[in-house]
C-alpha cells in the first residue's frame, strides 16, 4: 500500500529512537479533497491499533492506516525532503488512488459547472492556448485546475477572481468556495510570464 524511501524510513526510524522494536508505530492519515489533500504522520503506540484500521510494513516499523485513508492511499510513495527552505515528510499519491485519474467529477454541481465551462469559459481562454477543468467537488466546494496557457500564467489569479468565479456564482449559486489547485510552478508555456 504504501512506500517509504530510504530517507523517509531512516527518519522514521530515528524519530522512533530507542523503542523496543514492536512498541511504536506510525500513523499516517489523509484528509481533504484528493486533488488537495493533507497529510498527518504521527508516532503512537502499537497498542493504539485501531478496530478499523490497516496495518502496514514500513521496512522495519509498523504503519496504522485508517480505512477511509487506505484506499487513497494506495500505490502512495512517503519521502523525507531536507532542502534548504523546506524539510519534513513528503507523501506522493498515485493519481488512480487520490480521484485525478478515476474520471470527471459527478453530480448536479459537477455537471453544471462543467457545462458551464465547456460552454463560456474555455472558448475565451482557448485563444490564450488555456482551458479550466473541474477536477474535484467536495459537498458544495469545487476544485479548478488551469491547464495551457493558463499555467503559470501571471493573469490566471485575476481570470480566476474576477471572470470565472463571478460566472459560477452566477450559474451555480450554490457553490461556496472555489479552490485553485493548479501547480503553476509546472507551467511550460504561460499565456502571460
């Protein structure tokens, strides 16, 4: 289910320190929407298996993994990042297991929005070499991806602000919030730099 690097399992393993072997254990729990997630890792005791939880090897330690997490989880790879402005626990899901590769998003809200893109949002843009998929929707929250031209583009937070979200309020008022997930640092060709 899961994969540690050797960094990662090096880490966890010095975290653990001193611990008989069998004592500790690693929880790691997913929350949020899969296109947007976040990850908890914490140290507990092997006593606080849960009923509902998966155990998992980590390479020499013990990993708890909550059902509602194990799914998403799946095929997910767990590294250490230690860089100059940034260390901690990196998790990567497979994009089968976190909803980027199992298909559009479905439902009254999901079918509306993306007609409503198809129909009046991406014709604009798409002189701009851009397009705006509807990759997530959560209760009566919906998750965005800008592709193209739109990735990386200087004007693609203004777009957003002030055109698309305006038109879906419009058209789809029962949407709440609306979330960019877009990685604009992987933009290669930016309408606007």
């Amino acid at each position: 289910m899961l994969t540690f690097t050797d960094k990662a399992r090096e880490m966890v393993l010095s975290f653990m320190g001193d611990e008989p072997d069998g004592e500790q254990a690693l929880r790691v729990k997913m929350d949020g929407s899969p296109v947007a997630p976040s990850f908890e890792l914490t140290l507990v005791g092997s006593a606080d298996l849960g009923d509902d939880d998966v155990t998992v090897d980590g390479g020499g330690f013990t990993v708890f993994v909550d059902s509602t997490s194990a799914p998403r989880l799946k095929g997910a790879t767990v590294d250490f990042i230690d860089e100059l402005n940034q260390s901690g626990f990196e998790v990567k899901t497979a994009p089968e297991a976190d909803g980027r590769g199992a298909g559009a998003p479905t439902g009254p809200i999901a079918e509306r929005v993306t007609d409503l893109l198809n129909s009046q949002v991406n014709p604009s843009i798409a002189a701009h070499g851009g397009e705006i998929r509807l990759v997530d929707v959560q209760d009566t929250e919906i998750y965005l991806e800008m592709m193209g031209g739109c990735q990386g583009c200087a004007m693609s937070r203004l777009t957003l602000r002030q055109g698309v979200e305006r038109m879906i309020h419009q058209s789809v008022p029962e949407v709440t919030a609306i979330h960019d997930v877009t990685d604009h640092q992987a933009g290669e060709n930016p309408f606007f730099s």
